[in-house]
C-alpha cells in the first residue's frame, strides 16, 4: 500500500482515505454522472479539441502517442465499467439470498 501512496503522491490527488480503502463506489458514481456512452464521446471530442487547437501542430510521433493514449483511456473506462457492474451484480446476488 506505501508504494501505490507514493505513485499518487507523485503528483496532487484527492482521494479520500475511504476511497482508498475500496474505490468502487466512487468509480460506480463516475458513471452514473458520465454513463459510459458519454463518456466515449466526450473523451474523442477531447483528442479531438487537442489535435485542431494544439498551438503547434504535433509531429507524428506526438499524434501516435496521444491516439494510443486515447485507445487506452477508453479501454480503462470500457474496464471500470465492467468492473463495476460485475461486482454491483455479485452484491446484488448476496443480498437476495
């Protein structure tokens, strides 16, 4: 647990000591505010706004690290989405039994 503190202590965070704990309501509240179909666009309209106001145009090398940046964000979303429903059905699962 001290090594992860440290990777994000690198940089500010703002993350509760319970959501330290167990991350998963509030990675579950994420997608009720920004559903998971949203969130997809909104993250290509990001990419998007990068590219047509970068103040200089990236060279290739800059756009082929930003697409493949993207490609993993939204695979991390697709993810914690899944994630989330699968533990929210096996709660769900205990509770009615």
């Amino acid at each position: 647990m001290e090594e992860i503190l440290k990777a994000l202590n690198y940089q500010p965070v703002d993350i509760s000591d319970e959501d330290l704990d167990n991350p998963v309501p509030s990675i579950s509240y994420f997608f009720v505010n920004h559903p998971i179909h949203e969130s997809r666009t909104k993250l290509w309209e990001l990419y998007e706004g990068w590219i047509h106001f970068a103040a200089e145009s990236p060279d290739g090398e800059e756009l082929t690290d930003m697409l493949f940046f993207y490609s993993q964000l939204v695979e991390l979303l697709n993810l914690c989405y899944l994630f989330t429903q699968k533990i929210e059905k096996i709660n769900n699962d205990i509770i009615s039994q």
